[in-house]
C-alpha cells in the first residue's frame, strides 16, 4: 500500500517564524516529527512518501500516487487540515486521521474513514491487523500510556533537510504538573515516560549521519519531568556525544523550577543546551493560585528567569491574560516584568480552555464556554467568556502586544538580555548562510526598516562589546521582524 503522509499548513503565527525563514531561506522551523515516527511504525514494505504542506504544495500527482493518506496536525493547522481532507477524498484516497487535533476533536470530521487517535504505538497496531483482515473500524482510542522505550526512531530520511531551520526529537511524555488550561496531563498523563538514554543518541546519530548539523529542539513538554535520569543517565551521555561533533545546539521546555536546581542548569549547558520555554503565564499569584500553576508560585520568577540566563540559558516565556483573577493592571504588569526579564521571545496569549482540561469543564459548567480553540497563541481570540469583559481583555492585550514588540521596547529588551546572558557552551560560527542573514537584516531592517535606529544601535553595541553573541543579536533582530507583522495581524483581528 503506498502511503502519503501528509502535514497541513501552519497559518501565519507566533511560532511559525514565516517572516523570519525567509532571512535564512529556510521554509519550515520543523519537520512533523510525528508523522515521521508514524511512517517508522508501518509496513518497511510499504512505499512512503512525506508531504509537509508548509515545504511543498500537495499535487495531483502525490494524490495519484498514493492509496491511502495519513494525516496528523494540531488546533492551528484545524483549517488546512479540512482542505487536505477533502482533496485526499476527491482523489479516491482513504484518509487516516490522528495526533492532537483529532484526538480532541474526531467528531468534527466526518469525512475521514479511520481515526488512529491517543498515542499511536497502541492504536496504530490494532488498526493495521484489522486494515489487513479487511474489517478496519472507524475509531481506535485508548486511555493507556505507550512504553516509550518501545518507540521506533523517525524515518528521518523522508525529510528533506535543508527546508528546515531545526531538527526535533522527543525524549519524553508527560508532566507531573497539573495546570488547570493545559492538555499535556490529558494527552500524555502525569508521570514523564522516558527514552532510554540509548535512543536518544542512536536518534542523534541518524541525523548526524544523514547530515545535519543545525540545532535540535527537544519537543518535552517538561524536560526536567524526571531531573534525577537526566543527572545520571541522558545529560552525561550528551555531553559524551559532542565531543566529536562540530557543536549541535540544543533547546528545549521545561518548568520554572529548572532555576532552583544550578547543578542541572550547568549539565543542561555541558550537553549542548542555550535555550529553554517556561511557561511563565503571569506575575499575578492570585492567577498562579487559580489555574494551579503551584510550580511558579511563591518565587521571584524575575530572579528565577535571571538565574537561568546567567546560567547560559536563553528564556523564552508563554504569558497569559484573561485569568479571572486578572484586573485592568495586569497589562501593565506583564508589559513591566517582561521587559525587566529580558525575555526576548515573549508569547503573550489569552486565556483558552482546550478540550479536555479542568478548564474545559469548568467553563463549560459555569456557563461560560464559547466554541473551539483557535490554537493560535497570539490571534487575541478565546473560547471563554472573561470575567473582566472581552473587550477590555482585548484592548489590554493588544496593547501588550504593541509595547513590547515595538522596536523602541523590543531592542532596549533585546540587549538587557545580552547583558545578563553568559556565554553559551556552543556557539554557531558565522558561515556563510548567517553571514547571509546579516547582510539581508541590514538592508532590511537597517535601511528599509522603520526600526534603522534601533537596528544600528544593537548591532554596532553588539559587535564591539559583546562579539561572542553578535550572530544571536541579529537572530533576535530578524525575530523581532517577525513578531511585528504577527502581532499587526492580531490586531486586525
């Protein structure tokens, strides 16, 4: 049975970096990890063929090719995915449908002939034993968690590299937290499942031998879910791994708590990491206290962000407003901390309810519920009705937006942030592409911007007293281009 893996297009958002790959002419940040592990589960004997839509277009002649399409996304990729849908049945193909988008939301696709939802290493099986007897159902759902040592590694092969700006490889399911608006818990439970420290690096091999050598994103939803194997097993295995390499950056996720814990910070650094997510979400305890967000609870997040940046990890941070806990101040409050923090990459989003969480339920018992997720962070859209009212929580939010990404508020935290960042362990050499990226940024946004002045001041500052990270300053000036024109499309909105 020949197989179309097919992955639907990323609309224009905070993390689709469109603007900013075009500096680097890359045309995705990642490949659909996924779907890549899927096509490792099925049939070697099966001829496979990877369609990521935001790569390359889906012709009549992939859909002449193929028998049958699988398909898997998540919220953002909900309108993309219903035009792949209906091309694949117009072609004849049988659409299989699974990953987090469908596993919450199946009902909504009744076109689809199979669904292969939760984790497929225990729904997959069954569905290709009744494929092949000819009595395939339509749903195959579990409540159990996969062994994750069981997982096979991705067909990477089926990639092609050089669209991508990153690698991605997951080590671990899970977090033992349990904020109210997360669906990671009803994903992937609360204990972190691990991969043996042997597959990560068997991972890593293939992608150094099939050639790649940019940086890899750790796709956890908490890194540090399980600190103690990390300590003992993975961290000293990655740092054993890059001796001989050229240097590969990693990045990754994790929780507020990485701060308290130096010694793990310093092995995070050793092993290759720069940069980690942290779910952040606000300096207001009374809405730490309500979405029981206790990991970020009585602490100084401004320190615990400041400890992780001297450590040489650069912090991305998720905002949240619209808790309802949240006063009119709260805009003004989170426009302050992230401009002391100097987080850079600051994803400020409203309040959601995914399906599946306890704040799903809980709006939906009060009442208060409104239709699906966008699962698009900064669009200013929520599927609940805020207590403080939806046209204040708008106004408020896009004047966050405004501020910090302004070029005046966006380079002043830019370079507070270069200021407090320590050298990272592995530092990418200025080849010839990012030798590129400077050249294009100039022009762009140094002659052509509205931001020259700004540009300018970073990028001479930069070059003079801090060289060992001129490349990132640029990289955060490109990004912030990008950042603008997402956050001038939120505002239309």
């Amino acid at each position: 049975m020949k197989v179309l893996l097919v992955y639907p297009e990323f609309p224009d958002t905070f993390w689709s970096f469109k603007h900013a790959l075009k500096f680097i002419r890359k045309k995705a940040s990642l490949p659909p990890l996924g779907l890549l592990t899927i096509a490792a589960m099925l049939p070697g004997e099966w001829p496979k063929k990877l369609l990521d839509t935001n790569v390359t277009k889906l012709t009549e002649e992939d859909l002449s090719w193929a028998d049958c399409a699988f398909i898997g996304g998540m919220a953002v990729q909900r309108d993309s995915a219903r035009r792949i849908i209906a091309r694949c049945k117009e072609a004849g193909l049988k659409v299989i449908a699974g990953g987090p988008l469908f596993t919450s939301e199946y009902e909504h696709f009744k076109n689809v002939d199979h669904f292969v939802l939760n984790e497929a290493e225990l729904t997959l099986p069954p569905f290709l034993a009744d494929l092949e007897k000819g009595r395939a159902g339509r749903v195959y759902r579990t409540s159990e968690f996969c062994d994750t040592r069981e997982t096979p590694p991705p067909l990477w092969e089926l990639a092609e590299f050089k669209h991508y700006a990153s690698m991605s490889i997951q080590f671990s399911r899970g977090c033992p937290f349990n904020c109210e608006f997360c669906n990671v818990t009803a994903l992937f439970g609360h204990r972190s499942r691990l991969k043996a420290a042997e597959q990560i690096i068997a991972e890593l091999d293939s992608l150094y031998d099939l050639g790649w050598r940019g940086q890899v994103f750790f796709v956890d939803d908490n890194f540090i879910g399980n600190k103690a194997y990390l300590k003992a097993h993975l961290l000293p295995a990655l740092i054993e791994w890059q001796k001989d390499k050229k240097g590969i950056p990693f990045n990754t996720e994790a929780s507020v708590n990485l701060a308290d814990d130096e010694p793990l910070m310093e092995m995070m650094v050793e092993a290759g990491f720069d940069g980690v997510f942290i779910g952040i979400e606000t300096p207001n305890e009374e809405s730490l206290a309500e979405c029981n967000k206790q990991q970020n609870r009585n602490r100084n997040l401004l320190e615990s962000v400041k400890l992780m940046q001297r450590a040489g990890l650069q912090v991305q941070g998720g905002f949240i407003v619209g808790f309802d806990n949240d006063t009119p101040s709260i805009f003004q409050r989170q426009i302050e901390f992230i401009q002391r923090s100097g987080i850079v990459t600051a994803m400020v989003g409203l309040l959601n309810a995914p399906p599946g969480t306890r704040l799903y339920e809980r709006m939906r018992e009060e009442g208060r519920l409104n239709g699906l997720i966008s699962g698009d962070n900064v669009d200013g859209t929520t599927n609940i009705v805020p207590k403080m009212g939806l046209d204040t929580l708008r106004q408020g939010y896009r004047n966050i937006l405004q501020q910090i990404y302004s070029p005046k508020h966006y380079y002043k935290r830019t370079m507070t942030f270069l200021r407090e960042y320590q050298r990272p362990k592995i530092r990418p050499p200025l080849d010839f592409q990012r030798l590129l990226a400077v050249i294009r940024s100039s022009v762009r946004l140094g002659v052509l911007g509205k931001e020259r002045f700004q540009y300018w001041k970073m990028f001479f500052w930069a070059l003079f007293c801090r060289p060992q990270l001129f490349t990132l300053a640029i990289t955060f000036a490109i990004y912030g281009y990008h950042f603008r024109k997402v956050s001038k499309l939120s505002e239309i909105k």
